[in-house]
C-alpha cells in the first residue's frame, strides 16, 4: 500500500508524523455543534488508556460548510480533569481532511483506512461524529480488544431508546444473525475498532465506488468480518444519543442503501451462509449498566398512510416480488389500517416479506432499485405495528420481541436455502 489515493496534502502530513500505532477516524459532514465533543473525548480516551502509543485522530470531512473542521483542529482539552496516572510519552495528532469520490460515510472511511494503513498502525477505531454520549471510556473499549486480546473488528453494544435503529432491528440485525450465524446485536452501529489485517482486506476489495460508499458501509464492515472468519466481538458502549429520527420520516435512501448491500453480499457470500446453522453470541466486553435515553416521537399514522399509498400503487411489484400466499397476507392485513390501533404486521409474515425479496433481488424480477424502494411502505407498515405492539414495554421486554423475531427468521433458513437455489 503506497497511498496512491491520498492527495498530496496528505501525504506532506504523514511525512511529518511518520508512522503511528493508532488511528481513529471520524467522518463528518455539517456536524460542528457535535464534533467537538467527539474530538475531545476521543483525545481523553488515547492519553488516558494509551499514554504510550503514538496516536492520530483524522477528521474526513465532506465539505462541511459549517465550520465543522475548526471545531476539530481548536477544540481545547482540560487535561487538568483527566487525572491521568501515566504522562503521555507522545502528543496526539489531529487532523483533517476532505474527502473525495462518491459523497458519503464509505468514501469517508476510505480516506480514513488508507491513512491508517500508510501509518503503519497496530489498530484503527472509527465514530460518528454526531455522538453527545460518548467518552473517553468508548476509544478504550474499541482499541484493547485489537491491541490486547488478538479480535480483528470490535462491534459496538449500546442502549438505545426502544425506537431508535428500527433498521437496525427490523431488519439489519435479524438477517445478519440468520445468514451468518454470529449475533452481532449492532451490526450498523457506527462506531468500530478494526485490526490491521482486517484493514488491508477492506481496501483491497473493489466495490467501493458503489452504494456501500453511501449508507452500505457499516454493515459491509460487519459481513466482510464475520462471514470470512475474522476474530469479531462486541464492546459495551452504553448510551448512544445522537441526532436520531422518527423512524417515519424519509429515511428510505438508507434502507434501500443498507438492504441492497444486504442482499448483494449475500450473493456473494452464498458458499458461507449456506452452510451455518443456528446462531451463536459474539465475546462481549465491558460492563453493562442501565442508561436513561432521549425519547424518540413517533407518527405512526403517516406511516401506514405510506403503506396505504402503497398498496394501491405497488402491487404489481409486490406479486412478483413475493411469494403468492405473502403477497395474499400482505392484502389481507391492509384491511386493518382504518384501525390502526389493532394494526398488526406479525413476526412470521415480516420475515417471510424480507425474505422474499432477498431472493427476487438475487433473481432480478424488476430493476432492483425500484425493487429496494418498494421496500419501505412495507418496513414503515412493520414499524406501526411493532410501535403499537411495544408501546407499554420496557426496553428488556422490547429485546424479547426482537429476539422472538429473529428466531421467526432463523426457522426459516432450511426452506430458505432450498428456494435460493432454484
């Protein structure tokens, strides 16, 4: 690796820092009422925990015009309030850049990932930039595993408000568990620690210039790792408040962003999930604790009035994206919008649609992007209901319903499999 990516204002600054142990990334775009804290307390974390590596935090930024990358480069640190029992043989080194390519996180970690590797590092951690929970105590937990206990990719574990991550839950994490057979609980988590060896395999492959360098990145992180034996675990984080979103609101780039990388790593890991059976818990590190959460609104009328729209509009997608009794049961079930307070999209009937169209994306029955974005009147449907069903449940009895889902999935495997192969 020779950097031949980086401009050669990034190489000037490697140039002066000459190699380091560590990296932790932060892409960022329009995000300076947040990211000065994440600087800061991803400062903390390397010269608390890490007093003896040599550190660089890189901001790849997309343009920002918010004045995001001064908050970077002038945030000031107390260290007074650190408290720190060891004195830091080495500065931290902050840094940023923009990024170019296709504008998105995945273009954002390129830039972060060829840095980290031209340094030579023992290990690389990225995060969001728009975290307001997390401290010095989060970089510990994303780098030791890869510095001190041999895992190649540190998946985050937090608490979040029953509501947030709904494609996440619906979706992302039922189907990785049921492909792969690893319950990595935040497979699009956003915030990872990554090995060096891992590292090379993410920037030798070639699809970055696809939707993975867009919203697909995390999850394709999380496949790549898992489905070709990589050592992953999972660290325990806490909370994580951050700008969330009514799960009603357009977020329908993402899913069909994050749900197409899905489904075409699937097709390319065919030869691996094919052969998993059951599921089996990652390592997870930390110490678990109960958190308050930022409530989330939810308008669970707009959303079945999208899944409404789309019952009269999509239905010739539908047939032939489903199956004929799940396109019936789907038909059946719009009946019930006009009293969306017993408005029920269950379990059985949701994994059976997310399975459906895995396979017609594989057999292409229609362009598949319209095929993606036929998608979320039926995620937005399954929300209402799983929002209505949990409304009166604890975070813990809303983790059982998520688990009950994913068993709904895993039964299904064996037919599955079958169908994938006509």
């Amino acid at each position: 690796m020779n950097g031949e990516n980086l401009s050669k204002d990034v190489h000037q600054a490697m140039a002066q820092i000459g190699r380091a142990d560590i990296v932790v990334g932060i892409p960022s775009y329009n995000n300076a009422a947040t990211i000065g804290h994440v600087v800061a307390a991803t400062q903390a974390g390397l010269e608390k925990y890490f007093p003896q590596y040599r550190a660089v935090i890189v901001n790849s930024d997309g343009s920002s015009s918010d004045g995001t990358t001064d908050a970077v480069l002038k945030t000031g640190l107390d260290k007074s309030r650190l408290l720190l029992l060891t004195t830091p043989l080495f500065p931290v080194h902050r840094l940023s850049f923009p990024y170019h390519g296709i504008p998105g996180k995945g273009s954002a970690f390129r830039l972060i990932f060829d840095i980290a590797k031209l340094l030579n590092v023992k290990a690389c951690a990225v995060v969001d930039s728009d975290l307001r929970s997390i401290t010095p105590e989060w970089v510990d937990l994303l780098l030791r595993p890869i510095l001190h206990a041999g895992f190649d990719f540190v998946a985050p574990y937090y608490h979040r408000h029953k509501y947030d991550g709904t494609i996440t839950n619906s979706i992302v994490y039922p189907l990785t568990r049921f492909l792969y057979g690893l319950r990595v609980r935040q497979p699009i988590g956003g915030d990872f620690g990554i090995s060096p060896k891992l590292l090379g395999r993410y920037l030798e492959r070639s699809d970055w210039e696809t939707d993975t360098a867009r919203f697909g990145i995390d999850i394709w992180m999380t496949t790549i790792a898992i489905a070709e034996g990589y050592r992953v675990c999972q660290s325990f984080l806490g909370a994580k408040l951050h700008n969330a979103k009514d799960p009603g609101l357009d977020l329908s780039a993402m899913l069909h962003q994050v749900v197409g990388s899905v489904f075409r790593l699937m097709q390319e890991y065919a030869p691996v999930w094919t052969t998993r059976e059951g599921s089996r818990d990652a390592d997870l590190f930390g110490f678990r604790f109960g958190v308050g959460l930022d409530p989330i609104d939810v308008n669970i009328d707009r959303m079945l009035s999208v899944f409404k729209r789309g019952c009269q509009e999509l239905g010739e997608i539908w047939s032939m994206a489903l199956s004929p009794e799940t396109y019936e049961a789907v038909n059946k079930i719009a009946h019930q919008i006009d009293g969306s307070e017993n408005f029920v999209l269950d379990n059985d009937l949701w994994s059976q649609i997310v399975l459906d169209f895995a396979t017609a994306y594989k057999k292409e029955p229609v362009e598949r992007g319209h095929l993606l974005r036929s998608l979320t009147p039926l995620y937005l449907a399954r929300v209402a209901s799983f929002v209505l069903r949990t409304r009166m449940l604890t975070s813990d009895e809303v983790e059982d319903e998520i688990e009950r889902l994913c068993i709904s999935f895993e039964q299904k495997k064996p037919a599955f499999i079958r169908k994938w192969g006509e």
